[in-house]
C-alpha cells in the first residue's frame, strides 16, 4: 500500500489556509498546519481534518523571523519521528501572510520590510530550510496573488513581494529538480476574507469594481482556491512544474 503523503501548509488556521489544508484532507493527506498566535482555530483545524479521516498536527510559527526557522523544524522532524515513523513530508504550501492597503506614497520602510519578511524573504528562507525534509518527487506551492500581474491603488509593497514569489518560484523549478521536486504558484484573485482586514470582504464599493472587472461576475471565495491547490498535490499533476495558475475568475482578462 503506498504511503500516505503528508502537507505542510503555513497559515493553515483561517482563510485560504483552512480550505486548503481541508481540501488537501479531502484527498487523502495527512496534514501539518502553521498558526502565528490563533491556536484556539488551529485545532479546530485539526479536528476538522481528523474528522475526515485523516491525521493532523498544528505548529506555532512566525513565517516572518527567520531565526525562528532552525526550531521548528526540529519540532517538525521529531514530529515526523515519532508519530508518522518517517523523516519526510511531501508538500510545502507557503501561504501564511497579511495584507496591507497603503498608497505608494505613504508606505513607510517599516511597512516595507514587514511584506518582504513575510512574504518573500520568509518564503524564501523557510523553504530553503524545509528542502532537505521534502521527500524526493515532492512538490513546493508558493500562494502569490492577482496583484502581481495586474495592479490596483494601495498594494505596491504587497504586489511587488508577490511577483518576487512567481520567479522564485520558477528557480526553485530548476534549482530541486535534481531530488523531481516540482514548484508552482497559485495566485489567487480577491477573495472575500479576514486577510488584510477583510477589505474584499467588507468594502462594497471594492467588491463592486472586482465583480464587474471579473468575468465571473463576483468576488472570489476561500473555497475556490483549495481544491486547486489539492490539485496540484496530486499525481494528476505530475508535469506541472514552473508555473503560475491564477484562480480569479477571469479578472482584467
């Protein structure tokens, strides 16, 4: 019988993080979940992904303090040991971070730094550690965002780190391919969440200029995005490897 496959997922707790890690579940692997400070919905998680049918561990990290990295996967790989009897695991889906809606004039160094922590110099830095534990013919999954190939007011930090993500991503492509390891991004469009202060979510007038700029006619979901991550953890998807799929309903087509 073949060994279940186990994903990594930072940011599991909430938002596009929880419906992957769900979906991942859903077929059929074991998960790993990351949370910054909300462990109480963490758990939760984990019991829903127990729930069906299958085993989950969630872990405290901050994606964006890299000294932070060396001790938890030590805690990760004793993990592995003890429980799953393995030294690997076989997806890293980066999808922890915020949001931050600021015009380009008024974003200060401070907020600058804080994207390129978490999500590009975090990125890059926690997958370069996590390597050596992704088992040969596994895969990476970096989430970037619409806002790196087309550009709305107020995201310029933001976007610019995401599009830092995308041809990171196509190294890591070339650069594992030694241990068949595939890279691919996920870009999601505006999705109705929490993240960046529920802006998608809660600003009409937004919501309103994203539905009729989107082909599909609406704002995105949570539900959208994970089953298409799950997707690209599966042997269906063997041969995707480099590649950017945005999942946005057809915006600024």
């Amino acid at each position: 019988m073949n060994r279940k496959k186990i994903a990594l997922v930072t940011g599991g707790s909430r938002g596009l993080g929880r419906d992957m890690a769900l979906r991942l579940a859903e077929k059929g692997n074991d998960l790993i979940i990351t949370y910054h400070t909300n462990e109480k919905a963490a758990n939760e998680v984990v019991t829903q992904i127990q729930e069906l049918g299958q085993t989950a561990k969630a872990l405290q990290l901050d994606t964006s303090d890299i000294k932070g990295f060396d001790a938890f996967f030590t805690v990760l790989y004793e993990y592995l040991q003890s429980e799953k009897q393995r030294e690997t695991f076989d997806f890293l889906i980066n999808n922890a971070g915020t949001g931050l809606y600021v015009p380009f004039l008024d974003t200060t160094e401070a907020m600058f730094d804080e994207m390129a922590n978490i999500h590009l110099k975090g990125v890059y830095f926690l997958t370069q550690k996590a390597v050596p534990f992704l088992s040969e013919g596994g895969g990476i999954i970096n989430v970037s965002s619409g806002l790196s190939r087309f550009s709305l007011p107020n995201s310029s930090a933001y976007g610019a780190m995401k599009g830092g993500v995308d041809v990171l991503t196509r190294y890591l492509a070339k650069e594992l391919a030694g241990k068949k390891i595939r890279a691919n991004v996920v870009a999601p469009g505006a999705i109705a969440t929490e993240f960046g202060g529920g802006e998608n979510r809660d600003n009409e007038q937004k919501r309103k200029l994203i539905s009729g700029a989107t082909a599909l006619g609406r704002v995105g979901e949570a539900e959208d995005i994970g089953g298409v991550v799950a997707f690209l953890c599966s042997e269906d998807a063997r041969w995707i490897n480099g590649q950017r799929i945005e999942v946005s309903g057809g915006i600024f087509l």
